[in-house]
C-alpha cells in the first residue's frame, strides 16, 4: 500500500512526549479533577483490546463521553480480526468510516509503535498497553494522582515492587519519574521476575524491606501471569511472604508515604487487605485520577490537527 502523508499525533510511551507536553498534561489533569471547564471535541474514538481490561478501556470511554466525543467499543469475538483481518486493514477500515482516534491494547509488546510506522490513514493512535512494552497513560495518572493528592515528585524517592520483568506499567514509569524530578527509583522482586538491565538512574535492591526504606511513594505490581508458563508462576503463599506489602513495611517508608498500584489488585498476594484499603493507599484515587488524566490526553492529541 502507498504511504499517504500522515501527520496525526499518537500517544505511544512517554519517551514521545517532550517536556512541555508532560508539563501540560499533569497540569491540565490536575485542573480538570478540580473542576476546570473541559473542551468540546467533535470527535469519534474507537476501543479496541485485544487484552481483558476493566479500568483503562472504561476509563476512555468516560474520559472520551466527557468531552462529548463518541466512543465505539469493538467487540473483539464479533470483529473481522477473527476473519484474519490484520491490524492495519481494520484501523483503516475504522478511519474510513470516520474514527479519528484508536485506543488499542494488544498482547504484543510493540504492537502499536508497529501499527503507527505502517499506518497509511490520519488516525490518532493511543497506546493502551502493548505486551510487556509500554502503558503511557497509566504512568501519566500515576504522577498526576500523586501531583494531586500534595506528594512532590520533585526529590520523591520511589520504591516500584513485584513483577517489573513483563509490567509495562513499571517500564513508563520508570521512564516518566525521573523527568518529573524523582531523587530515586529503587526497584526489587524475586530474581526472575526483575530484568538484568535497568533504565539509568533505577536500582534494584534485594529484598521488600530495603526498598521500602525511606520510600515517599511505594509502587505494587501484579504478578503477569498471563506473560509467563504456567510452570514459573510463584507459589502464592511463599510470593506473599515474601514480597506482599504489609502494614508493617509501611512503618519502615517516610512519613507521609503512600501506596500506587495500577491494578488489578490481587489482595494477599502482592498486596495485603490492610494495606489496600488503609489510609496511605491511593489505588481509587489513581482510578478517579485516571479519567481526567485521559481527559487531558484527549484534548492534547486532537490539540495538533487544528
Ligand atoms: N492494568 C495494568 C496493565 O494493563 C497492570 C496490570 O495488568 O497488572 O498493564
């Protein structure tokens, strides 16, 4: 196929967004969970998971309502990809009929940068998780929730815990909290679950104590079981011991730490009840953040086509 001249803004990992943008969008997130007026936007966005989600494909969908744009969720079983129809025929076929914007999340790590170098139409891509690569909307939530809940990233040592070998949660915020000003990013979990090389400026620690010490944010991540054979999947009762967050860790952090978690949570594996629902926990204040963060994302990406 001919490559045509496109120029639509896509949001594909946050090594995309150059300081200005960041600045913007965290500030306009914030503004908007405090009540500033939303844009308008005539536009049409299209959902589009390969991969179950319950927060971030509602989260678009509400983000994309409020600010009038209508939202098309496809339903995957009843969609031609399950005629063979490749990635890039459907996301034509979606702009043809006037979608300005897809949301795509895709088992594939790369998947959507892929989709972005071939793709032939002026379509936004958002980029909602690609395999183990990036999840740039969910960094940007992360920073703003915390922005907005009074904890400076500025000088903020960060503590991200858990399985950052296949979390491309771990992976945009280990690229977006260093711009942000972060003093540290330390990062532990078992031995086969952290990747041999870090991001610089990350390190990594052995045990759950250590990293937690002096922590101002604490960073849980879901074991990806859906990344791994079944055969390397950690003993549940053992993983908890030894990696689950617990109240007791949190005496061990700074004084006014608070805890992250992109969710799902799997309570009593790496994450206790006590912590989740206690009071230094920010998980629903993440979820709430999340839907002006991509308000603010929305209003960015269709900010360029003039
Ligand atoms: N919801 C996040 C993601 O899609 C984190 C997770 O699934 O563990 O990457």
């Amino acid at each position: 196929m001919a490559m045509a001249e496109v120029s639509a803004r896509h949001l594909l990992e946050i090594a995309g967004l150059d300081d200005r943008d960041l600045g913007w969008l965290l500030d306009r997130a914030c503004a908007l969970s405090a009540g500033a007026q939303p844009a308008v936007l005539d536009r049409t966005v299209v959902n589009l998971f390969f991969e179950p989600s319950t927060r971030t494909r509602v989260s678009f969908e509400l983000a994309a309502s409020r600010l009038g744009m209508r939202v098309i969720n496809v339903e995957l079983e009843r969609s031609s990809s399950v005629k063979g129809e490749s990635l890039e025929d459907t996301a034509a076929t979606l702009a043809a009929m006037g979608a300005h914007a897809l949301i795509l999340r895709h088992p594939e790590t790369g998947r959507c940068h892929r989709l972005a170098a071939e793709l032939a139409v002026d379509l936004h891509l958002l980029n909602a998780g690609d395999g183990s690569g990036h999840h740039p909307s969910q960094a940007l939530l992360d920073a703003a929730t915390l922005v907005a809940s009074g904890i400076r990233l500025e000088g903020a040592r960060i503590a991200v815990i858990g399985d950052l070998l296949h979390s491309r949660v771990a992976r945009s915020v280990m690229a977006l909290f260093p711009r942000l000003g972060a003093a540290e990013i330390r990062v532990a979990g078992p031995a086969q679950l952290v990747p041999d090389s870090l991001p610089a400026g990350v390190s990594r620690v052995d045990t759950l104590d250590e990293v937690v010490q002096a922590a101002d944010v604490i960073m849980m991540l879901r074991i990806q079981h859906e990344r791994m054979d079944r055969h390397a999947w950690p003993d549940v009762a053992s993983y908890h011991a030894q990696w689950g967050l617990q109240e007791r860790h949190l005496d061990l952090a700074g004084s006014g730490c608070r805890v992250l978690h992109p969710g799902p949570i799997n309570r009593g594996v790496e994450i206790s009840n006590a912590v989740a629902d206690g009071s230094r926990s920010l998980i629903l204040e993440q979820v709430r953040m999340g839907v002006f963060a991509r308000m603010a994302i929305f209003e960015w990406l269709f900010a360029a086509d003039g």
